[in-house]
C-alpha cells in the first residue's frame, strides 16, 4: 500500500468554461488519462477567472476562446499578467487559423478543438514539461545571479583587505606607495605629505591592555578622517604611524592641517580614562624636481623632531593617568604611598644609597603594584582567601608591572625592582623564587616597609595591627620572608 506522504500533489487545473457539458467531458477526459490526480476549478465569467488567478496558484490554465463578453485574447491576458509562466492552453470548438497563429503569438502554450481531445493530454504533458525546465531554467539563472553577486561582493571584500588596514579601515602601506607613485606627476603639484606617530602607544598596551591601544589607534584614524579631505590619501603604515598624501596641496595648507589634528587629538580621550590621544605630525611638500622619496623622508624628520620635543610631555600625562588607575583598581591610596616613600626613604638614608638610588626608591614605592592593573578586578576585590587558580593570576602582576615599566624610559630604572617586590629572602617568593642578596636592595627594602603599613593600616577585611605587633611580625620573620640585616635595622629606625 503507498504511503500517505508518497502520494503525488494532484494537478490544478483553472478552466474557463461556459458549457457546463463541455467542462464535465474535459474533466472526465483527463481524470481517466491522469489517473483521477487531477483537481479542477471551473469558472464561467471573466469576474470569477480574474479572482481565481488571484487567490490561488494553478499548474495549467485551460480557457474557451467564445465566452459572452469574453474571449481567449482577453483571458490570456490575464493569466500573463497574474501567473506569466503558468501554461495557457485555449480550447475550443471551432478556432480559425489566423486566431490559433495570433493566441500563439502573444504567449499563449498550445491551442486544442474540443472535437480533438486526444491531443488535449499530449499537450498539457508537453506544456507542464516545458514549464517545469522553464522554472528549473529561471532557479538556475537566479542561483547563478546569487553566486555571481556573492562572487563580486567576495571580490570587493578582497579587493578592500588588500588595500586596508583591518583595525583602522584606512588604507594600508602597500596601497600609501601605490599611490605616492601615481600621484607623482606634475598636474598634481605642489603635493604634500604629512607624517603621524601617536605618542606612547606601547607604554598604553602594557599598562591597559591591547584592547585600549587599539582604541586609541581607531581614535586618532577617526580624527585624522575629519581632518582630510575626499581627495587625500589617509593610511596606516605602521604600528602607530600614519601617512597622509595631499595632492595640489601647498605647504600652508597641509601646516593647516597638522594643526587641525593637533585640535582633534586634545579634544578626545579613551574612553574611561584621563589619557587623551597625543600624535607627533610633520610634513614637507615637492613643488617642483624633488624626488617624491626626498619629500616622503622629509616629513618623516620633521614628524621625529616634533615627537622629540612632545613625547616627554606625553608620557608624563599617561604615567599620571597610569598611577590614578593603579591606585583605583589596587585600592591602595596616595597616602599608602605617602607613607611607604617616608619610610622607604628612612631606611635608604640610613644606608647611605646616593641620591640617584632614594630618587629610584621613592619610584618604586609610589609604583610597585603598578602591574596590578592587569589583574582582574573579581580577583583584586575579593573578600577572603584567593583559591589557587586565583593566585596563579594574582602572582602574574610583578611581570605585568615589569613590563609596563619597560615601555617607559621614564620607568626602566626601577623595572627589575618591581619585579623583584614580592620576592622572599628564603626563596619561596615570586616570580623568579630569588634569595637572599640576588634580589636587589631596593625590593627588599620595600618589601619590608611595604608588609609593615599593610599591617598597620585598616583594611576592608581587617582592622590595623598595632605598631608593636607589626614590628613583632617583621622580627619573626627577618631571615625567612625579609632580610634580616634591613629588618633589624628598620625595626630600631620605627621604634
């Protein structure tokens, strides 16, 4: 027995007939020839034909060609305008030769004399096959349309990777020297060049995270696009460092505008933080014989001389916003620095360090937990015991730190200092597991005052020691967690 699901969808036939008779013998007809698998609606007035064209789809229409105020023209029609690829088969009991010509000039599929009905099934199995590699042909077309647009857009897609630069959008390297070739050419003279380098990007990506580093960089894109115009060439071609090309661009022009980008960059900071975007420019134009080359170098000196002069400045403004957000994140105060310079310096003095040294230790007291800015904030601001996965991410923080003091001329100094904070004079400390007098002296020194205002300072958690049960603690542990010369000698130098 066939399954329900296997039956074939039955034939829908639209036939426009106004002989009832005739409508029963071509129904008869063609359920005998279709094995009963046909379903046909009859309608008789031109009204009924046009509502049933638009309600429901058919496989086949089928139409008298003499209907009262109605003829098989007229019914093709409509079929054309409502279902224009359903196929039109006019039957009829008598048809000229000059009408069956002209319906099968205006798209009608095949003409039938009703006293031929033998031809009828060859005729609608010859147009529902016709139709049907019709559509198959019209499917084909579309999908190889689809494939064609998805192709181009694929190719635009390529076509714009290969000249951009994937963070930025701007155009890439490759595509700047394309265009400083093509450029030029006398009618584009006299053409400028101005060259960019953001200020202390690095010192940016170690201190708060790659992510910030390349928000600053699409910052200072979106700033230089204001400040150029449609015919410019903006690029990326470096890390930080941005090209401009300015055709038919006077020298007082393109001053003009470094000056604009100078404007745009003190206007906008990164998002959540004090630190506004810096970017060193220069320019030089070709007016006449210069050699394109010549002109991009010159702008590259006039950009190095400009950031010789800014960087300071720069870094300065990051290392203040740098020490802002440690002490947010660390939860640590100005005063706690205050305190731990005071004391560290006490202990420095008493050793006789010069003057270089107390200048490094008063650094490093102020940015030791410098690299705590890495760690997550769910770690640094929870209440009890670290778990050991925990305390795997919480020992990473004196390398972070070594690292963003190493992005800093102004904080290599103390870089190895920092690293060194938590190190132990047993070796049981972190990260490298250093003893006794491989950890430098200024780590050792602040591991102790450090461990010492920790101890007599309220905290979230706990309530502050007092100051002889601290000194106790320091006792106890010299020779184990501290030094113990620098131990005895800050205990008489604290009591």
């Amino acid at each position: 027995m066939e399954k329900e699901t296997d039956k074939k969808e039955p034939l829908k036939i639209l036939h426009l007939e106004d002989s009832l008779l005739d409508a029963e013998l071509i129904y008869e007809h063609l359920c005998q020839n279709f094995c009963g698998e046909v379903q046909i609606d009859v309608v008789s007035k031109q009204e009924e034909f046009v509502s049933a064209l638009k309600l429901k789809k058919y496989d086949l229409i089928l139409s008298d060609f003499n209907l009262p105020r109605f003829d098989g023209f007229l019914a093709l029609q409509y079929s054309k305008s409502f279902c224009p690829t359903t196929p039109f088969i006019c039957i009829s009991g008598f048809m000229g030769e000059e009408i069956a010509v002209e319906l099968l000039k205006q798209g009608a599929t095949d003409f039938v004399l009703k006293d031929k009905l033998g031809r009828l099934v060859f005729s609608i199995e010859r147009a529902l096959k016709e139709s049907r590699e019709e559509i198959d042909k019209q499917k084909r077309t579309e999908e190889l349309i689809i494939a064609n647009e998805q192709l181009m857009q694929k190719n635009k897609e390529i076509i714009f990777l290969n000249n951009h630069d994937a963070l930025t959008s701007l155009y890439n390297r490759i595509f700047f020297e394309t265009e400083k070739s093509r450029l030029d050419i006398a009618r584009q003279l006299p053409i400028s060049i101005i060259m960019g380098d953001i200020n202390g990007l690095k010192l940016i990506n170690d201190g708060f995270g790659h992510s910030k580093g390349d928000e600053m960089l699409i910052g200072v894109a979106n700033i230089l696009k204001k400040c150029c115009r449609e015919e410019d060439i903006l690029a990326r071609i470096g890390g930080d460092e941005f090209g401009i090309l300015l055709p038919q661009t006077d020298s007082r022009t393109a001053q003009s505008i470094c000056k604009r980008i100078d404007e745009g960059c003190k206007n906008y900071a990164l998002n959540g933080l004090t630190i506004h975007s810096s970017i060193s420019v220069g320019y030089a134009t070709k007016t006449n014989i210069e050699l394109i080359d010549d002109v991009f170098r010159a702008a590259e000196e006039a950009m190095h001389r400009k950031k010789m002069l800014e960087s300071k400045s720069a870094h300065s403004s990051i290392i203040a916003s740098i020490k802002t957000t440690m002490f947010e994140k660390s939860h640590e105060t100005a005063e706690h620095a205050e305190r731990l310079i005071e004391l560290s310096k006490m202990v420095g003095v008493a050793l006789a360090l010069n003057d270089q040294k107390l200048d490094e230790l008063e650094l490093l007291a102020t940015l030791h937990d410098i690299g705590k800015m890495g760690i997550d904030d769910n770690i640094l601001t929870k209440k009890g015991k670290l778990n050991d996965e925990e305390w795997v991410v919480m020992k990473q923080h004196p390398a972070i730190g070594f690292r963003i003091a190493q992005a800093t001329s102004d904080l290599i100094p103390i870089a190895n200092f920092i690293l060194c904070h938590h190190e132990r004079w047993d070796g049981k400390g972190y990260p490298q597991g250093l003893k006794t007098d491989k950890i430098p002296l200024l780590s050792r020194i602040l591991s102790i005052v450090d461990s010492y205002d920790a101890m007599t300072s309220d905290r979230p958690y706990r309530s502050a020691m007092a100051k002889s049960d601290a000194i106790e603690e320091i006792r106890k542990n010299a020779g184990s967690q501290f030094d113990p010369f620098i131990s005895e000698l800050f205990i008489k130098l604290i009591s």
